[in-house]
C-alpha cells in the first residue's frame, strides 16, 4: 500500500508595516500631514468607531502583500479606534477606507501619483483630495457610479463623509470643522488646552471663594443670634431679620443658654 505524503502547509503571507522611507520629505509636508490626522483624531474624538491614520500600509487583497499603499492620511468610518501595524481590509469587515488625503512633496511624480488615483479608485476611495502646499493647489475626487471623478471646484468644497470644509484662498488653504471652526496645529491645539486648563482653575478658586464667603456669611449671622437675644428680640423677630426659620433660631439659641 502506498502511504500518501501530506502537502507542505501554505507558506504563510507576510504583511510589512513598514518600507524604510521617512513620513514625509520635509517639514512642510510633515506639518500638513499631523495637522489634519490630528484634527480629524480631534472632531471624530467621541465616535468609538472612526479609525483615522497617518502614513499606514493599507492592504486591499489577501494574500496579496504587493498590493499596498501607505496614504498620507486616511479615515474609516465604521471600524474601532486602535493601533494598528497595518489595515489590512479582509480583518475590518472588507472596508476600505472612504476618505483619503495625500500632501504633495517636490519628490512625488505625476507618475506615482496616478498610480495612487487608479489605486483608490480601483480599492473603493470614496473621496481623495491632493493639496500641494508649495503652490497652494487642491484637487480631489469624489466616487460615483463610474469611479473617482474629479471635482470640479474646490473652494468651499464641503466633505459629505466628514462635513469639513475646505476654504482656499489665494495663497493658503484653510480646513474648517462642521461647527465653522478652523483646524488648528499642535501649538494652536496646545495654547487652547492650556487656557481651557487655566480658566477652569480660575473657576474653582473662584467657586471656592463664593463657598467660604457663603460660609463666614452663614456664622456671622448665627453668631448674632445670641446679641440680637441679648437686646429683647423674640424669636420670630430674628428669624425675620437674619432669614432663617424659627426653628433653627431656636436650636442655635439652645446650644448658647
């Protein structure tokens, strides 16, 4: 009888998280990219289920590890915050990520560039924006029936999957949160935390003070009673002056007999 040898186990996938290239090429592009994940982390803080990243490999395929991109910045509505090495789309319940930004540096090529539209659109982006801060040019792309199509004016250009908008002057762009107020940077973000810290401290003291004025005000009237006895008032009479109840005349002027 011949005995059948078992197949080798499938080798298994391996899913890098990381390409050994820097986050961004210079400072300006680095700034842009914390200061819209870190917004974004900001406006979405108190959904538990709003994934927002920065520079992470994004895996559409299993089993497919040559299938990867790492957007600058990207968002998940429908998946748990967390860390992650890398999202990959087959453990998130098949979703990919719906929006995407991208902040142009003077080493991108219109090359890797297109290459980055048809790989969004073919994944399933629902809307990608480029912004090159060196020149102040914004472009994006919204998905339709077709695919991604360009839209074509972006100022005041309102997000419809995160209600952001983006005001483009002539020499900046400017993103806005629903409520009207602009993204802010870190140092921006810091000054705001720092006075909202100092105000509530000046409320407490201040809240302080009116408890122990309230306080002294209370024992001062309490500490009449007794003088105002002394000098042939009735009970009545002090409870009406001082505004307290007979019966609490009564029990201070016991605890003082």
């Amino acid at each position: 009888m011949v005995s059948q040898i078992p197949s080798p186990d499938k080798a298994e996938v391996i899913y890098p998280d990381c390409d050994g290239q820097p986050v961004a090429n210079n400072t300006i592009q680095f700034r842009w990219i914390v200061e819209i994940q870190q917004n974004l982390d900001w406006l979405f803080a108190d959904d538990p289920n709003v994934f927002i990243a920065g520079d992470l490999f994004w895996y559409p395929v299993e089993g497919r590890n040559n299938i990867v991109t790492a957007p600058d910045v990207m968002v998940v509505l429908g998946r748990p915050k967390g860390d992650r090495l890398s999202y990959q789309q087959w453990k998130e319940a098949g979703i990919p990520p719906q929006v995407i930004f991208e902040i142009l540096s003077p080493s991108n090529t219109q090359d890797e560039m297109e290459k980055k539209l048809l790989f969004f659109d073919r994944y399933g982006v629902e809307e990608y924006y480029i912004y090159d801060p060196q020149t102040n040019n914004l472009r994006g792309w919204l998905r339709s029936s077709d695919g991604l199509d360009v839209i074509p004016q972006m100022a005041d250009w309102v997000s419809p999957r995160l209600k952001i908008r983006f005001v483009l002057s002539a020499n900046n762009l400017q993103l806005h949160r629903p409520d009207g107020v602009p993204f802010l940077t870190y140092k921006e973000i810091s000054q705001r935390m720092e006075e909202e810290r100092i105000r509530a401290e000046q409320e407490s003291q201040r809240a302080e003070q009116e408890r122990i004025r309230a306080e002294q005000a209370e024992q001062a009237r309490r500490d009449a009673i007794p003088r105002l006895l002394q000098m042939n008032l009735s009970i009545e009479q002090i409870a009406q002056a001082l505004g307290l109840s007979v019966e609490e005349v009564q029990a201070i002027a016991s605890r003082n007999s």
